[in-house]
C-alpha cells in the first residue's frame, strides 16, 4: 500500500526509506512474540514505517526569487533501521532508524584567525593576537573565550576577553588582547581560543589547541 501510494502521491515521491529486513511489525497478541490469533487472525504486515526527506535548498531558493550557488548543506544517512520485538504491551512493535546527519560549513576560511602568545600560565597576564578578513563587520560587543578542548557549547568558556576594551595594541594587520592571570585556570590543560561575533551570533574563529 505504502509503496502503491509513493507512486500516485506526489508528496511522497521524495520520501525514502530503508530496506526492510525486520518482520512485520503488525499484529501481535498483547505481551507476545505471536501473531494475531484472534478470530480475525490478520495477515502480518509491515504497518510501522520511517520515511525521512531532507528539503530541497532549490525548491525553497526558487519560492524566494533566488537560486543557490550550492548543493544541500544537509545530507543525511539511515545508520539502521530496526523493530523492537521485546516490547509487548501493544499489538504493534516499535521500529527505530538511527540517522547520521552531516552538515556542511556555509563558510569554509575562518573570519579570525588566533594565536595564543608566549607560555600560558596562571602565574601572569596573558596575550592573544588575532587577525580578521577584511569585510568581517566587528563589533564592541565582540569577545574571545578559553575554552577547553571538549567544549559542547558557546556558554562553555572559562573565561573571556572583550576585544574592544582588554585591547592592547594594534596595527593594519593584527591586534593585541590580554586576559587577566587571575582568571587562568591553574590545573592547566590543553585549551582552546574562540571568537564569538555579536553581529553573527556564533563563533567565526578557533585557534589550535595548546597548553596551559
């Protein structure tokens, strides 16, 4: 039926699927691995299914009066797709597909580039020198977190400097910040720089990792 109305329904033509290589998931007797045995005694079928469909970008570029210079940003691929025949309190059984989604960078070269200067300790102020392209729009609200390698989120940072008003020194090519020794973890670790953009509202540049 599924595959029968793929082909009349256009909504579903760009839906995908996975191979079925589960039993059919339909009907069970209630806390059982049986099918039906009920005076109807249904014919077993594969009623719970996952279709997935990632959103054309050109479809929507058009609805908008523009077309993208590239592909998706999105690609996503089915890891497995599986019935759960354990669980016995419906006379379906639950079926799960696992998703790899892989997203491509809209930008590829960093909008700031960072370097940690000299040896970072707790013991003194430390320095940073970063370096932006030339169109990037800079804010006063800008600011470059330590953050440790593992970080899961921008709200992660040990500490931060404000690029504007911990500056230092610059010059056409580069500029100097400082960050405080009091706020330098003194367990070290290996460690990371960021630069959070205000305007963008995300991180627009990563430094190496390197030693505290």
């Amino acid at each position: 039926q599924l595959n029968m109305a793929k082909k009349k329904e256009d909504f579903l033509k760009e839906f995908r699927e996975g191979p079925l290589l589960f039993k059919p998931t339909y009907k069970f007797d209630l806390y059982s691995e049986v099918y039906d045995t009920s005076e109807k005694k249904r014919k077993p079928a594969w009623t719970d299914r996952i279709l997935w469909k990632v959103k054309n970008i050109h479809e929507v570029a058009s609805k908008e009066g523009e077309l993208p210079e590239e592909e998706n940003p999105i690609s996503v691929t089915l890891s497995n797709y599986l019935s759960h025949m354990s669980y016995g309190i419906s006379d379906h059984k639950p079926v799960t597909g696992t998703f790899k989604l892989e997203m491509k960078p809209l930008v590829s070269d960093p909008l700031v580039t960072l370097n940690p200067e000299g040896e970072w300790s707790a013991d003194h102020d430390v320095l940073i020198r970063y370096s932006a392209v030339r169109e990037f729009p800079s804010s006063a609200w800008d600011w470059i977190g330590l953050f440790q390698v593992a970080f899961r989120h921008v709200k992660d940072y040990v500490t931060y400097a404000w690029v504007e008003d911990d500056e230092i020194a610059s010059n056409r090519d580069s500029k100097q910040v400082y960050m405080s020794a009091s706020e330098i973890p003194k367990m070290g670790g290996e460690f990371l720089l960021c630069y959070y953009s205000n305007n963008l509202q995300s991180i627009v540049g990563i430094s190496e990792p390197f030693q505290v």
